[in-house]
C-alpha cells in the first residue's frame, strides 16, 4: 500500500516533466527563454489585433433583431444584388483577362518586358489617389471623360455617377483596371514555372497556339487560377476603396456594397451594431470561400 502511494503521489510530477519537455522540444536553457521572448509579442499581437476585433464584432452582430431591420431595409437588399454583381463581374472578368494577358506577357523581348513595366504601373499607383482621379475623370460636368467627347465627337457626355447602373459599371470597370495586373504577375509566374520539356513536348505533337493552352497550359495552370480567383474573391468582398472614392455609395446608396454598407451604418446613421451585422451577413459565402482555398492548398503542391 505504502509503495503504491508513493507512485501514485510521484505521477502528477512526472506529467509536468513530460509536459515541461513537450513545450521546450529540443531547447534548453536560454534557448528556451529566448524563444518564449520572441513568441509572446506575436501572441500578444494577435490576441489584441486578430483574436479581439473578431470575437467583439461576433458578439456585436450577436442579436437576431439586428438581422430583421437589416433584411428589412430596402438599401441592403439593392446592396445584396450589387455585391453579387461586383463579385460576379469584377472577379472572373479579371482573372479571365489576367489568363489571357499572362500568355501574351510571354513573349521574348525587351519591348515585351518594358510593356510588362507600363502595364503593372496602375497597380503600383496607391489606391486612394487612383480612385479619387476616376472620380474627377466622371464628373458629369467638366470631367476628363466628357471633355474629350464633346472635343472629338461634340457629343454632350452623360452624368456617369449619378445613374445607378452606370456609377456601378463605373466602379467594377475601375477595380478590374486597378487589380488585373497583379493577378497577370502571379499566373505569368505559373506560365514561367511549366517545365521546357513539357512545352517542347507538346510543340513537337502538335499540341500549339490554342491547342496547346487548351491541353497542356490551362490544365497545369488550372488549380493556381482556382486558387487565385477564390483569393480574389475573398478580397474583393472586404474590399471598399472602389465604391467609397468613384461613386460614394451613391446616387442615393444605391451603389453600396456590403463592406461599404457596414460603414455607412456604423458612422454616418451612428449604429454601430446595425454596421457589424451587415459585414457579418457576408460569413455564409465567405466561410466556404475559406474551407475550399484551404482544401486546395493541401493540394497545391501536387500541381501547379
């Protein structure tokens, strides 16, 4: 009996052992004390700048009558069709352009690569200044755009941002222009990473020109424009640089997007709660998008 309490009273002191050694790993000493001061700071980063906004903005946009005035209000349910329109348009019209732009981008020459440098240009310009200039380049008024029609064809141009579909058309046409270059960068890097010996191969059974992408090039490339495109996705529903600096939400909010319908409610109505749970009403797609892009990146290093 005696013997047997010894042992037992001796396992919690073991299992701290064990679970002491488990949180070293292999390191000892300062090395230990070393890794723990430069872990804490990230945690603390990520606690105070990652985990404490979601879990706050989960528990304002907790109530269910939040939800009821907001699918009540006629500006979300204009704002719900935008977003579907923006997402449908602005991202696979982009990735299809970036697709074909990356093979033309693959040209030998140095004229190809200066053109290269031209093209990336408007993605490299800050967002904010591009934006406010399209603006100002659809002012109804004196705007660059109108100016040069009634010039060339003496035609006075329409109010642009003050019709709904056309201040949209606007915004979409601006995102596509803004992002098209990065999305070409990443998938002319993929073009770049397929093997000579599979080019030389396929030019060699005839498989070139549109044969040749149709078989060879978009099936390699195939999950890295999945991949990007739910990232675009993604980014794009966060996304309210666009619609907040060319149209303003407006004629009348009637351009709004959810990211920007979220701040709308949260500043200029002064309802915070009402903002948290429009952003929050994007979780539903916005949860699948996730567990699918983590799906194909389990996959991604199978296949280009």
């Amino acid at each position: 009996m005696d013997s047997a309490s010894v042992v037992d009273v001796g396992r919690p002191a073991i299992r701290r052992r064990t679970l002491s050694r488990s949180l070293r790993g292999g390191l000892k000493g300062g090395e230990y004390t070393w890794a723990v001061a430069f872990v804490v700071p990230y945690i603390a980063v990520f606690l105070a700048f990652v985990a404490y906004p979601v879990v706050y903005g989960l528990w304002m946009g907790s109530e269910a009558s939040l939800y009821r005035e907001l699918f009540a209000d006629p500006i979300y349910q204009s704002t719900v069709v935008n977003t579907v329109l923006y997402l449908a348009l602005g991202v696979n019209v982009k990735m299809f352009l970036a697709l074909l732009l990356s093979g033309f981008f693959m040209r030998p020459g140095r004229w190809m690569k200066v053109l290269l440098l031209i093209f990336v240009l408007p993605w490299a310009v800050p967002q904010i200044s591009t934006f406010i200039s399209i603006h100002w380049m659809l002012n109804g008024e004196w705007g660059f755009l109108n100016n040069v029609l009634y010039t060339l064809f003496h035609v006075e141009g329409p109010s642009w941002l003050n019709d709904r579909w056309s201040a949209l058309g606007a915004v979409i046409v601006s995102h596509i222009w803004k992002w098209t270059p990065f999305w070409t960068l990443i998938l002319l890097a993929g073009r770049m990473a397929i093997p000579l010996e599979i080019r030389d191969t396929a030019q060699v059974d005839g498989a070139t020109g549109l044969r040749g992408f149709v078989y060879i090039t978009f099936p390699l490339l195939a999950n890295l424009y999945l991949i990007c495109t739910l990232l675009s996705t993604i980014f794009l529903l966060g996304d309210f640089n666009a619609v907040t600096f060319v149209s303003g939400g407006g004629p009348a909010n009637s351009t709004h997007v959810l990211a920007t319908l979220g701040i709308r409610n949260a500043f200029e109505i002064a309802h915070p709660r009402l903002g948290v749970a429009a952003v929050m009403s994007a979780l539903p797609l916005v949860i699948p998008l996730v567990i699918v892009l983590m799906r194909k990146l389990r996959t991604a290093e199978v296949q280009l």
